[in-house]
C-alpha cells in the first residue's frame, strides 16, 4: 500500500478496501507492506521510500518523544499546518486562514518529565512501560541533557521534570517514598556538583518538597523577574514563546484593559501589562501568587475558569481578552466569550482540535476568525502550537 498523508497522530495514512490505516513511521510517497490488524498496521517492509530523510536522532524508532524526524522537511512543516488545517475544517471553519509554521531549531526544548529505573533514564519507548536509556537528544537544551547523563549515576528509580529556568535547573524527583538521609545526602551533592537551582521531592500523596534551594528559580517576562513556584507551567521553548508573545501583542493591537485567562505566572501579562491595564486569571493558586508578587500593578485572581468561567457582563469592560488554556481547552469560557462584546481576542493554544471547537463557538457568537498561526513549539512530535486572532463583528 502507499502513504497518501501524515495523520494527526503523526502515523502514515493509507487506505486499504476504503478505509484509513495507520502505518507509523512512514512518510508520504512509501510503498509498503503490512501486517492488518483492525485499524492499525505493523510494518513489514519498504517496497519504495518516498518523502524521508535520516533522521538526526538515533533513538528515533524507539524512543516516544519524536514521531516525524523521518519526514523531509517540507513534508513535515506542510503536515504540522494540515493538523491545524484539518481541525479548522472538522468544524467548518476556513482552513485557508492557517499560515505558514513558525519554526524553532533543535536543541532548545526547556522542560521534560523523563522515567529512571534500573540505570537507564529516558522517555518510555511508543505504547509501552519500557524505557528508551537516552544518550542523546536532538530536542533537549545541551543543558538539561548534561543533567539527565548524569542523573543515570545516582541509580535511583523515579520520574524526573527538568525545567531550564533562567537562574538555571530546577529538579523534581517523584520517588515511592520520602527519601532517607543517605538518600537525600545523595541528591545534595548533585545539586552541587551540577550546580542546580533547586531540587525537590514529592510523593504521590505528598507535595513538592525542597532538598535544596541554591538560588531563586527565576523567569525573565518582558524585564520582570518571576520566582517560579514548584511543578509550574513553563512554555516549552523560550523561542516559541517569544513569537507567540509577539503575535498576542499584534493581536491585542492598541487596548488598553486587557483580560489575560489561564495567565500561569505571566508569560504574556508581563508584555501586555507594557501597554495596558492587565487582569490576569488563573486555577493554579501559586502561579498567580508568583505573579502578583513580581508586579503588583497587574492584578491577579486565583479561578477555576473552567468551573467558574468570567461571565459575559465581567468580559465587557475589556477591550481585548487573551486566553490560554490547557490541553483540553476551555469549552466554558470561550461560550461566554461568545455572548460578550469584546473587541478583540486572542487564543493561544496546544491542541488544534479543541482550539477549533472554541473557536466554532465563538464564530457561532459573532466573532470572526482573523488569523491562525502554527508555532512548531512540539518539534518532531505530533503536537504543534498555535496563536488565532478574532474580532467581533
């Protein structure tokens, strides 16, 4: 059979008596043979190759992290504007409005959670527990993956979220249990030795706890430094967020009150606050603590926006509102967003499909999609950023 097409899930899609398979790894132009089962296809054989490069890393294959490093590099930047594309579609919306992918280089992915057990450390390997032993990574900061060779040493079993924060790496070790004191004279040395920002621990029923704390765990916004609290949400590349910054400030345009929704610690509210009065929101309680204490003239309110979103009579003293919410998107306060009189708004988001979804609402409401811009934010993975404009008709 040949691949037509990369699927959302970053699979190889051909057709076989009319209905859609899944080849993983392949690339658009390859004729292969499989083995059928239901929808799914195991790999054979190539009779040809079609649009394929070799790909930088030598855990590809393996390793879960990367599923499109195979692909030529106009067939993956075109396939990362398709997912987008075809989630505008599915919901009716202009898929014409997508532009070109903003691209990112390699190596400059600040944040992971990694598995570490028996020695090895790494990302689990496609649809199984195993763990891939990572000597390189082509996506990794050189920095975090100095760390991660050396955390191979310490021959502990546990998760680890690594986060490149500006004053340097913060580290969060999800053990069994509460580490004893050989274990957490262990951790101190590493710290030092690798001169971490911080370290901390946590159990499944216990809180993020520090080893120790070198130094602040610090964030530059726009020249306002944040302290970052514990586990908190980071934009995976400082590249991307950077142009994501700049295309909400087009968006944003000239308001002046501006509504900044599921603001974590103020990735966009530090810029905005620049040029206009800033209300920022978010669930998470210790990221807008984070936030207020680093600028007091933004003003900060901890709300669960999905359970209590901003109501329509709250959103019309704006005149622009930013959101950006997680994976799952925000369903309830994009149908508020519909009923109210907002000039402007942004959308930022990390799932195309959820993206479209409220984005359907909101058109449904009066708005008018302006713009959408894919920010290949995810790189080789599956996943693509993107930042929409929209204006009230």
């Amino acid at each position: 059979m040949t691949i037509e097409r990369i699927g959302a899930r970053g699979d190889g899609v051909a057709r076989h008596e009319g209905k859609a398979v899944f080849v993983p790894f392949t690339a658009p132009g390859d004729v292969v043979r499989v083995r059928l089962a239901r929808d799914k296809a195991e790999l054979i054989e190539f009779v040809s190759r079609g649009a394929r490069q070799e790909p930088p890393c030598p855990h590809f294959g393996q390793c879960g992290g990367c599923a499109l490093q195979h692909l030529s590099d106009a067939v993956y930047a075109t396939a990362k504007q398709d997912f987008v594309r075809e989630a505008l579609a599915h919901r009716g919306l202009d898929p014409d409005l997508v532009e070109p992918i903003r691209r990112i280089p390699p190596g400059t992915r600040r944040r992971a959670r990694l598995a570490m057990k028996n020695g090895k450390i790494g990302f689990h390997q496609r649809a199984s527990h195993r763990i891939v032993d990572m000597k390189t990574c082509a996506v990794l900061h050189p920095t975090l993956v100095a760390v991660v060779q050396a955390l191979r040493r310490l021959g502990l079993d546990a998760d680890v979220s690594l986060t490149l924060a500006d004053s340097g790496v913060d580290l969060l070790i999800d053990l069994p249990r509460a580490p004893d004191l050989a274990v957490t004279e262990k951790l101190t040395g590493f710290a030092v030795a690798h001169d971490l920002a911080r370290l901390l621990w946590r159990t499944k029923k216990d809180a993020p706890m520090p080893i120790v704390q070198r130094r602040a765990v610090r964030m530059d916004f726009a020249g306002t430094n944040v302290d970052l609290p514990p586990d908190c949400f980071l934009q995976a590349t400082k590249e991307a967020e950077g142009i994501m910054r700049d295309l909400v400030l087009e968006g944003v345009g000239d308001a002046k009150t501006v509504a900044d929704l599921f603001c974590g610690v103020g990735t966009f509210s530090f810029a905005l606050a620049k040029h206009a009065k800033i209300d920022a929101v978010d669930g998470d309680q210790d990221a807008v603590a984070a936030l207020r204490r680093a600028a007091a003239a933004i003003s900060g309110q901890a709300r669960d926006l999905e359970r209590r979103p901003l109501l329509a009579d709250e959103l019309n003293r704006f005149d622009a509102v930013v959101f950006d919410p997680p994976y799952a998107g925000a369903a309830a306060q994009a149908k508020e967003l519909a009923k109210a009189q907002v000039p402007r708004i942004v959308a930022v988001s990390c799932n195309p499909a959820s993206f479209a979804r409220d984005a359907r609402a909101l058109v449904d409401g009066g708005y008018r999609l302006v713009r959408v811009v894919p920010v290949d934010q995810f790189l080789w993975s599956a996943e693509v950023e993107l930042v929409a404009h929209f204006a009230r008709q």
